[in-house]
C-alpha cells in the first residue's frame, strides 16, 4: 500500500479517517522493537565500546613519552567509566527521542498545511493531514528497519552500514560537519519528506509549489537541528578526552 494514500478507509459507504494516535503507536512500537534489536543483538553497545576505546588509543598515543603513566592510567580509567553515562544518552535518544519525532513531524506538518490552507482560502481539512502524516511516517520505519535488517544480514558494524547521502562521498577524510549533515540526509526520510509535501498537494491544502517549499523548510531545518546535536555530543566526547 502507498503510504501517502492509504489513509482512507470506507465502512458503510462512508470514507472514515483512521485515527492518528493508533497509526503513530503503531510506528512508534516498531521504533522501539527495532532500536531493542540492535541493542539486543549487540550492536549498539558495541558501537559505544569502539567509540570510548578510540578515545583511549588517543589518550594513550597523546600521553606517550610526555605523562607519567598514573596520570595516563587515570585518565583511561576515566574514558571507560564514562562509556554507561554515553549508552544511557544513546539509549534516551533511541528509545525515546527517535519515537516522540515521529508524532511531533506529523503534528508539525499537518498544522502546517492547515495553516497554509486558511490562509489561501482552501478548506481546512487538520484531521486528515493529522491522518495522512502518520502514515506517511512509515517512511523513516521503512529506513530503520532496512539499516537493522542489513546489519543482522551482514553482521558488520553500524559505522559501515548506511542508507544516506554519505554514501555518495568517496573514501577520504571530510570536515565533521559535512560528514554529520550528509548522514542525516536519509534516503528514507527524503522520500518521506516528498511523500508528505505530495500528500498535502493531493488533499488541496497547498499548490504544489507551497507544499514542496513547507516540506523542504521543515525537513532541512530538522536535519539541521540534528546536525547541531550530532556535533555537540561529538565535541563533548572529545572534550572529555581533553580533560581526561
């Protein structure tokens, strides 16, 4: 079924709009199963452990021949004992943070087309766009469940596996911040973010021109937020390596 339109539902003759908190828990479950897999399976605690074990060849390689080796061994100590504060951080943003985006993007998107409507004269129509959204958040479900599906299938490391536009770059290395913003740039989520302008053009909330321009602002500014957040807890790993 087409996420972007398969939101109607027809009893009696009649057209019934599915109802948006269902739909969404239903995502959002499958959020939590999906992200409990990978935790599960191993596969995040394993990405957490090799990110705190970098951070200690860099303590050990910039202790060499200048630190004595108690301070070296403390500040060790130190990096691995901070590895439970970094999996409960990764684990608020899995099990949390990833589900509650889900229906703050439909609430968001859907206020936005209605708002476009009143003001171009069109006829609101807020309890179907709220519809259409949550469906159409299968999308980054979809995304999600490819990127688990492939790291069962190929047991490689997440760091390897990836469904963005990073994938573009060649091998090399790149600025942290072009590196961060071009894995935001899910291919799962910009068809989700085109399937959600195309919905608000088809139920006449918006032109297309209006529909495409709200997406577009809406999903770069959420790419950039997560951007942002990407970069600080990077900087806020390395600080700590800086202060260890």
């Amino acid at each position: 079924m087409d996420l972007a339109l398969g939101t109607d539902a027809i009893v009696g003759g009649r057209t019934t709009e599915p109802r948006f908190v269902a739909v969404l828990c239903v995502w959002m479950s499958l959020i939590v199963a999906l992200n409990g897999a990978r935790w599960i399976a191993g596969f995040r605690p394993v990405l957490i452990a090799a990110a705190v074990e970098r951070g200690v060849e860099k303590i050990e390689a910039a202790g060499r021949g200048e630190t004595s080796d108690d301070l070296v061994r403390k500040a060790i100590r130190t990096q691995r004992d901070a590895r439970p504060f970094w999996s409960v951080l990764h684990a608020f943003g899995d099990f949390l943070i990833t589900p509650c985006m889900l229906a703050a993007r439909a609430v968001i998107v859907a206020i936005g087309f209605s708002a476009i409507a009143a003001m171009t004269g069109r006829r609101l129509q807020f309890e179907r766009a709220l519809s259409d959204s949550a469906w159409i958040q299968g999308y980054w479900v979809l995304g999600l469940a490819v990127r688990v599906g492939l790291l069962f299938w190929l047991r490689r490391g997440e760091d390897d596996l990836d469904t963005s536009l990073g994938l573009l770059l060649p091998p090399g290395t790149y600025p942290a911040a072009t590196w961060v913003l071009l894995r935001e740039c899910d291919v799962f989520a910009l068809a989700g973010w085109g399937s959600l302008a195309l919905s608000g053009w088809r139920r006449g909330d918006a032109n297309l021109v209006a529909a495409v321009f709200l997406c577009s602002t809406l999903g770069c500014f959420e790419i950039g937020v997560r951007t942002a957040v990407g970069l600080v807890l990077g900087s806020a790993m390395r600080l700590s390596l800086a202060a260890g």
